[in-house]
C-alpha cells in the first residue's frame, strides 16, 4: 500500500485528509529533533504536511517489511550446493516413519 505524498489543495471544500484513513488512529510519540528537521525539510520540499510525511514513510517502511507469500521463484535452487539430492532426502525422512 502505497499512499503516496497528498497535497492539501487536491482535497474539495467538503472533503478532508481524514476519509484517507477512516480507520485511523492519532498518537503521540517522541521523535528526535535530527529526524524531526529531516521530516520538515522533505515535507517542505514536496509541499505536504508533517503528518502527511511521516504517513508516508511510515507506509512505505511498513512495504518494505512485510512478509510475502512464498513464489516459485523465491524456491528456485534452494537444494543448490546441497550433499544429498531431494530424492534421497525424501526417502531418507520416508524411511523414519517405518
């Protein structure tokens, strides 16, 4: 889920930032003033709000950690390198279970 940086004037008269995040939440939490200045410099440059800023970052963080589903791919040549061939592992676990 990307939410992407929002601008204040791209919202109607009768429409606010919070239909955005329906479900949302409002906290309090300490954030060093190094990272606080980072966050108004880059919230400046893109011309969106603090909060706006942190929302994302915190979006994309969160994108960046989350577990996928295992692929095919993520499979491929996971027995490369290995001593025994798949075959015989499989046996060698089958024959634990006589």
């Amino acid at each position: 889920m990307r939410l992407g940086f929002y601008k204040a004037d791209q919202f109607s008269s009768t429409s606010h930032m919070m239909t955005l995040y329906d479900d949302g939440m409002r906290t309090i939490i300490e954030i060093p003033q190094a990272l606080v200045n980072k966050i108004d410099s880059v919230s400046k440059a893109r011309g969106v709000s603090r909060a706006a800023a942190i929302r994302t970052a915190i979006a994309e963080y969160l994108d960046r950690l989350s577990i996928s589903e295992p692929t095919e791919d993520s499979a491929f040549g996971i027995w490369k390198g290995r001593v025994k061939d798949g075959l015989s592992y499989q046996r060698s676990l089958r024959d634990e279970w006589k």
